[in-house]
C-alpha cells in the first residue's frame, strides 16, 4: 500500500447552507509524491446530490485538489461518499485509495415550521416562448436596404459612362532601307527577327517562316539567312502591295 491521506470537505457558503436546489463545490484533496498520477472516479447520482460535470484536478504543493461539481437536492444533515482515487507512482504502482465522506447540512427551500406533507404542489409554470414573431426587422431592413441601393446607383451615375480602353499604338515597322543596309552590314540573323514580326500575320509566308524557324539558330548558317532576309524583303513588298 502507498502511505497516503484523504479527506473532503464541504463548500463554505459566504457564511449560509446551501438550500435544496443549489449547485456547490466538493473539494477534496489527496496527499500524493511528486510525479504521481492521480484519476478521480466520478460518484454516481443519489437522491442527496446529482453530478453535474467531471471532477476537476489540479496540484498544490505536495497534495492533490479534487473538485466536485454537484447539486443538493435532499434537506437536513447528509453524509455524502467519494470513491476513492486511483492513484499511480513513477515506478508503476497502482493504488485504490479509500473512500472519503463529507457532511452536508442543506436548508430546505419550504416554509420554517411547515410539514413538507400540508404544502400542496405548485402547478407547472407555462413554457417560455423561444420566439416572438414580429415584422419590425422587416420594417427596419427593408428600407436601409433602399437607402442603400439608391446611394450605390446615385454614386454610378455620378461617375459617368465608363471610357473606352485605351490601346497602345502599334510599333512602327523598320524601314526597308535600313533592313538592307543591316543586310549589307552581315546582319542578317537581324533583319529576318524584324521580318518574321512583319509577316506573323501573312499567311502567304507561312512556309518562309518555317524556313525561317529551321536554320535561325544553326551555327554557320549566314549564307542561308542572307537569303532568306532577300527572300523576305520581296514578300514584305508584295504585302504590302508594293510599299516600302
């Protein structure tokens, strides 16, 4: 067994009992080493108290606090049982501690000197609506929302029409001249990038840009690109119906 101590002790009140129907606190505390786990095991319902939630634990110093949640429902003096914790040790022993009782002194909530038997029983109280059907929010909404979709269309047609976008103007094409005079400089490789942008849109010179793609970048072709700026030149003229 492990040397250990348990006791409960039942809620001060701010200097009053607790009277049947009042939810209180339990606490119990469990002196247990450093390290050591303690579980609670929950009591079940009896008709001096019902348990609202799961016992709360928590460590102070060398002990461990145990809080139980419940409500009173039985008058008088009652004596109240709490199983005993489960307790387990750094080394793995598991222990049962014994079980703890607590007195409750609760006050009854009928009249001082009145048997319980000559009070007759209250009538059920009517159900408390959940809801109130009324058509205020209607009223409220419907003509902020108005207010709202005027402001929006006030604001639109203050803004006037919406302008037309503005494109960019179209870069000006190389003058033929200064193509041939690159042609005659050796800068063929050039003049065929500056005609392929020309024709992209020709499809007479369709098979010239494929021409054109197939050699572009293959060393030591400068005899065949000469050419073909030649060749693009004329079909530049002829698109653009004899222009330079």
């Amino acid at each position: 067994m492990i040397p250990t101590q348990a006791g409960a002790q039942a809620p001060a009140q701010a200097g009053r009992r607790p009277t049947v129907g009042d939810t209180i606190t339990v606490v119990q505390r469990v002196a247990a080493p450093p390290g050591a786990l303690v579980q609670p095991r929950p009591p079940g319902d009896t008709l001096v108290a019902t348990w609202l939630a799961p016992p709360e634990v928590s460590r102070e110093g060398d002990s461990v606090r145990i809080a139980y949640t419940l409500t009173v429902w039985a008058p008088g003096r009652n004596d109240l049982e709490l199983p005993g914790a489960i307790l387990v040790t750094r080394d793995g022993a598991v222990d049962t501690l014994p079980a703890a009782r607590v007195r409750l002194e609760v006050t009854s909530v009928l009249p001082a000197d009145t048997r319980p038997e000559t009070v007759p029983p209250r009538a059920a109280r009517p159900w408390v609506p959940r809801a109130d059907r009324t058509g205020l929010p209607w009223l409220v909404l419907v003509p902020l929302a108005l207010l709202v979709l005027a402001a929006a269309g006030w604001a639109w047609r203050r803004r006037g029409p919406v302008p037309p976008p503005v494109t960019a103007p179209a870069s000006p094409r190389t003058p033929t001249a200064r193509l041939e005079a690159w042609l005659a400089q050796g800068e063929a490789a050039l003049v065929v990038d500056h005609l392929a942008t020309d024709l992209r849109d020709a499809p007479e010179a369709e098979d010239w840009r494929a021409a054109v793609a197939a050699v572009r970048f293959t060393p030591g072709a400068g005899a065949a690109l000469a050419a073909l700026a030649r060749e693009g030149l004329a079909r530049r003229a002829i698109h653009d119906g004899g222009g330079t």
